[in-house]
C-alpha cells in the first residue's frame, strides 16, 4: 500500500507540469504572433503597402479605417 500513496501524488505533480508547460506555450504562442503581425504592419507601412486614415463614426469616436494596396 505504501507504493500506492507515493505513486499518486507523482503522477498529479506530472499532470500539473503538463497542464503548466500547456498554458506556457499557449501565452507565448500569442505572443509571438502579435509581434509578427506588427511587423508585418510595418514593413508594410515603410513601403506604401498599407494606408490608413482616421474617421469619424456615427458615434463621434474616431476609428481607423486600413487599407492594403494589392489586397
């Protein structure tokens, strides 16, 4: 019986590891996809690909209306 009690807690300790490495990658995932787009929208900007301008909704708020040239 004793084997049984140290077993169980080990597997749990494995399955938090798991469930931690899961979230991790799940974080940094979107992370590095966020800093790929705004370097994209960079590039894409320093070239002349990407022209935005300022407008006013029906609201009164301004928004930003993006257009990609070839797109």
């Amino acid at each position: 019986m004793d084997i049984l009690n140290t077993i169980e807690p080990f597997y749990l300790f494995i399955w938090v590891i798991i469930a931690a490495g899961i979230l991790y990658s799940f974080k940094e995932y979107g992370r590095n996809q966020y800093n790929s787009g705004m370097s994209d929208a960079i590039c894409m900007h320093h070239v002349g690909a990407l022209v935005y301008k300022v407008v006013v909704n029906e609201e009164g708020e301004e928004d930003i209306e993006i257009k990609i040239n070839g797109g």
